[in-house]
C-alpha cells in the first residue's frame, strides 16, 4: 500500500489556497511539503498540523492506496 496526498490538493483548490499558503499556515516545513507532493511518507505531527490548519479531518486529506495507483 501506498500513500496519496491527491485529497489534500483538491482540498487546497476548493479553499483556494496555494500550498505556500498550507505551508505558513499550518507550520510545516519546506521539506514536508516536499514529501507531500511526492506522495512520501511524513510524521502524523504533520498530519495533524494540516488537519487542525484546513479544520479538516486526516481522511479528508491522504488515503491508502495499492502500489500500482499510486498517483
């Protein structure tokens, strides 16, 4: 299984927000917001960060997915 972070990103447009403005807001670095568009695999303090920054829930944002779809 793998991550996918597509959630998160549709979640940003529909609030018309750039990932720049995820990053400031929610206090995540560079480097997490660099995984994220990589689909990698971050901290749940990250997670929790964007969650409580988006007043979304985790399943809001990531999903698990099989390796092939990966996307």
């Amino acid at each position: 299984m793998a991550v996918s972070y597509k959630k998160l990103w549709i979640l940003l447009i529909e609030k018309n927000m750039k990932k720049t403005d995820l990053r400031i807001q929610s206090g995540i670095s560079t480097g997490a917001l660099a995984k994220l568009g990589k689909n990698e695999n971050v901290n749940t303090e990250v997670l929790a960060k964007i969650c409580k920054a988006l007043d979304c829930k985790i399943e809001d944002i990531m999903e698990m997915v099989p390796d092939d779809t990966r996307m």
